[in-house]
C-alpha cells in the first residue's frame, strides 16, 4: 500500500522539511495502514518539542492530505506529550 503513495508523500514532505530542518527536525515515514492511515516518526528535535503537536496538526498533516485526499490520518508514531 505504501508503496503506491510514497513517491507523492515525500513530495507532500518535502515542502514542509525546510521549516522542520531549520529548528533541527524532520520526519520519517514508518507506513501506510489499509485504512490509509499514514504512520510517521519525528526525528532530532521535533520529537520532544512542546510544539510538535500543533506542527505536526497544522503542518505536516494538511501537507499530506491537501497533496494526497486519500489519506484519512496522519499520526505520529513517537510524540512525547509535554
């Protein structure tokens, strides 16, 4: 399944990785469930960011869904609740 989609998420990804890079971040997909639930993994500084969250909400999730509507939901798979 991922792999039909990854070539567009990267694309969705990468339009947002500067702005995560540029506070020392970035994500990581881990996968794609049958119920088109992309499945990621924020690294370096995103990870434990007080911030991630709303990030994450208004960033990284809309990018996907804007460039790929068949995605229900993003989640990350490592974020620490400040």
């Amino acid at each position: 399944m991922l792999e039909q989609y990854k070539d567009q998420i990267e694309s969705a990804l990468d339009t947002i990785r500067p702005y995560l890079e540029a506070d020392g971040g970035n994500v990581k997909v881990i996968g794609l469930t049958k119920d088109m639930v992309l499945q990621l993994e924020l690294i370096g500084a995103c990870s434990s960011c007080p911030m991630s969250t709303m990030t994450f909400k208004a960033g990284v999730e809309e990018a996907i869904k804007k460039a790929i509507p068949e995605i229900t939901k993003v989640e990350a798979v490592n974020v620490e609740v400040a």
